[in-house]
C-alpha cells in the first residue's frame, strides 16, 4: 500500500475495534499508519517524528510502537458508537 515515504518495515495485522481487518505499518518516515485491509485505504496517520521500529495490535484496539528512545500507545476507537 501507497502512502510511507521511505520503508514500512514493521506490520501487525489484526481487527479494528468496528470489525474491519486492518494492518498497523511503522515506517522510516516516522509514522505509523492504521489500512483498512480490504478497502486499502488508510484509516490513520499518527506522526512520532522518528523511525519506527516495531508495532503491535491488541485485541482490544490498543496499538503498541517502538523508536529509538521512545514508545507510545495509542488507542482506536469504533466511531460507531456513541459515549454517553
């Protein structure tokens, strides 16, 4: 899929909390982004200014990177429901 500039050279496939297939990609361009794996379309772009490294995702939508000197967690939502 189009889109990190540079390599995507760690992925982790699993489902996004509204029950789309996706695929969570970390790439050199410092960026992790979220496809929706059969409309590859990107879904996310979640900018951390350094190569990304690793990536994982949870079953619970909850997505894990690594960088040199840094980790984050993000979190995805189903924009389907409503908080109350």
């Amino acid at each position: 899929m189009p889109g990190h500039h540079g390599e995507a050279r760690t992925v982790a496939c699993g489902q996004h909390p509204d029950g789309r297939a996706v695929a969570v990609t970390g790439g050199w361009d410092g960026t992790v982004r979220v496809w929706d794996l059969r409309a590859g379309a990107e879904l996310h772009r979640i900018p951390v200014e350094h190569p990304v490294h690793a990536v994982a995702l949870a079953a619970d939508g909850t997505v894990v990177t690594g960088w040199q000197g840094g980790i984050g967690v993000f979190r995805l939502h189903d924009r389907r429901r409503r908080r109350r």
